[in-house]
C-alpha cells in the first residue's frame, strides 16, 4: 500500500488532455508526465499499471488513446481497490467495484446503490486522508442504467449510493461529473476522477437547474454533481465538462429526435461556456482545437449519424470519439462530455 504526495507543492497544476493514434499504450506509460491512459471498448489491452484505464464502451470505429499529461516525475500506486498516479500538483484515481451477489435479481437492484456506496466511501476516504482534498472531475460507468421502475431504477439508486458514500458535502463544491451506462453486462462499476491539492471554482448553466437541486420526480436522491469545474486560479488547465444532454430546465427535450436533441446539446454548452468565461475570459465561446469531447450514443444504429453529424459540424478541426453507451434518461439519444481550453 502507498500514497501520494505533493512533490512541489508551490507550482501551480498543469493538465492537458490528449487523443492520440498509432500510439501503444506502453511507448505513452513510458513518458515521465503521463497522469492516465484510457483505452476504450475490447481492443484495449489489460495491463497492469495504476495510469492505465481500460474503459469498457465499444468506440464507432477506430479510436485514439485518451491520454492526460501533468508534470514529470509521475509517481503512481495501489492503495486497497484504488489505482493512483500523481505529478505533485495533480491526483488521478481509479476504482472498480463488483455488484455483491444476491442482489442484482429481478427486480432488486440494490446492488448499484451499494457498489457505489462503496467506492465514493472508498475515494472520500483516499483523498480525504491526503494533499489532494479537492475533487474536480468524476466519471462513473455502471450496466443497465435505466432498468427498474421508479426509484427502484438502477441510477436513480446508484444517486443514493453515491450520496451515501460522499458522506456530508456542500452541494456548491460538488464537481464536475459524468454517469454513462456501460452495454455489456457486466455488473462493475468503475469511478474514475481527478483531485488537486487546490479547490477549483464549480460552473452552473442558466439553462438548467442544477443537478442537484432537481425535484423528487427524479428520485429520492438528486444527482451529485456540478455541470463544469473550473481548473484552480492560475493553472494550465482546461475547462471540464459535465455529461450534457438535450435538458431544458430539469426536463428532457426534442423525444425521439436524434439531431434536435444534439442541436439543443450544443446550445447547452453554449451557455456553460459562456457561464465559465465570465470567470476566465480568455477561453474560447466555441469548441476548436483546443477541445476534447468524448459523444455517448444510446442506439448502435445512431452512430453513424452522430458521427457524419461531427463530421459536418467540426471537420477534424475537432479532437473527439464516438462511443456506444446508454444514457440516464430513456428518452435521451446521447450525451457529451469533455474539456475545453485554448488551442
């Protein structure tokens, strides 16, 4: 067992987020300032180290590498369940929890609510007892998101299970996040998430409510998370986007059309962005080279469209990958996520 430290805790963090191609996973792990690697769906490897994730969502067609950079040296662990890596500046983290047996049975879908229990009261623990107190982004990937009726439907008590293993927490510090539905039946959850020794400034869109400020239509627990998270004043660092959809208010928009609900995503981003330039005016009003998105498609047969959709909009002046996953909401066709920041 071992835990990270700060190494030079004076130097303000740096990250920036790349995809790269016809690059091995190994030749990237090898470079001193690689925080994580993420490789997505089957063809990723399995390797055994703390900076490598493989991220289990089949990509529409070839996809790069994710890889993030902070400063050399990297150091990384193990800490029980918890897979860390740190630059000093910087903490990323991974954990993977399995449903517990005798309950994921028909009808009974507790096990998320306990899975996730878990691993949040597995994460608050790590980065409470360390230099990296202040969580900024987390990504959580679990099966079957929306089987169930009613508060008994798998997020809505994977919410619960989050909430509970958080513990007591300021819903105006709550980070950036995203909760994707993974297709392969597998019953693990996996949380990733990035911590600083330095707290970031939350983003809220004025087109929406705040996730968790929804009302109890959506469950007993409403969602723990910001729609974006500022880096920390002064550092290198982008923008981090929540997953957002075709959501006005706290309702779901344009049921049953596909490109209505990605135009009504953009002008979403639209007004986040312009929410977080009023903090840093220098970042761009639009997505450009600069940005990174990851696009989550419900339907395997939308995924052609989305991408001759990208395609259109952003030529390859845009850095992204396409990705089948099933959404929150049964009525969304799709959800992005990613990190903006200056070309």
């Amino acid at each position: 067992m071992s835990r990270p430290a700060p190494l030079h805790p004076e130097v303000l963090p740096r990250l920036r987020v790349d995809y790269v191609d016809d690059t091995a996973p190994a030749d990237l792990l090898a470079q001193p300032d690689v925080l994580a690697v993420f490789g997505f769906g089957d063809a990723a490897p399995v390797l055994d180290d703390p900076r490598w994730l493989r991220v289990p969502l089949q990509p529409y067609g070839p996809a790069p590498l994710e890889v993030w950079r902070g400063q050399a040296p990297v150091h990384h662990g193990r800490d029980g369940d918890i897979a860390w890596s740190t630059d000093g500046h910087l903490l990323f983290g991974a954990i993977e929890v399995d449903e517990p047996e005798g309950h994921t049975g028909q009808g009974d879908h507790s096990g998320i609510l306990l899975a996730a229990e878990h691993a949040y009261r597995e994460l608050t623990r790590f980065i409470g007892g360390g230099e990296f107190p202040h969580l900024l982004r987390i990504w959580n990937y679990l099966d079957a998101i929306t089987h169930g009726d009613g508060d008994t439907e798998r997020y809505r008590q994977f919410c619960v299970g989050r909430a509970r293993g958080l513990g007591t927490f300021d819903t105006s510090q709550l980070p950036a996040a995203t909760a994707i539905g993974r297709c392969d039946d597998a019953r693990t959850i996996q949380v990733y998430w990035l911590a600083a020794r330095l707290p970031g400034i939350p983003v809220e869109n004025p087109r929406q409510v705040s996730a968790y400020q929804y009302p109890r239509q959506y469950g007993p627990q409403p969602p723990s998370f910001a729609r974006a998270m500022l880096p920390p004043a002064g550092s290198a660092m982008p923008l981090m986007l929540s997953g957002t959809a075709s959501v006005v208010g706290h309702a779901s928009q344009h049921e049953g059309e596909l490109l209505a609900q990605l135009d009504e995503t953009f002008v979403n981003f639209d007004a986040l962005i312009a929410s977080a330039r009023r903090h840093r005016p220098d970042l761009p009003a639009e997505f450009g080279p600069g940005s990174r998105l990851k696009i989550y498609v419900r339907d395997a047969a939308d995924l052609p469209t989305v991408a001759e959709a990208f395609d259109a909009r952003f030529g390859d002046r845009l850095p992204r990958v396409v990705l089948h996953a099933a959404i929150c909401r049964r009525e969304l066709a799709l959800e992005i996520d990613g990190v903006h920041d200056i070309g």
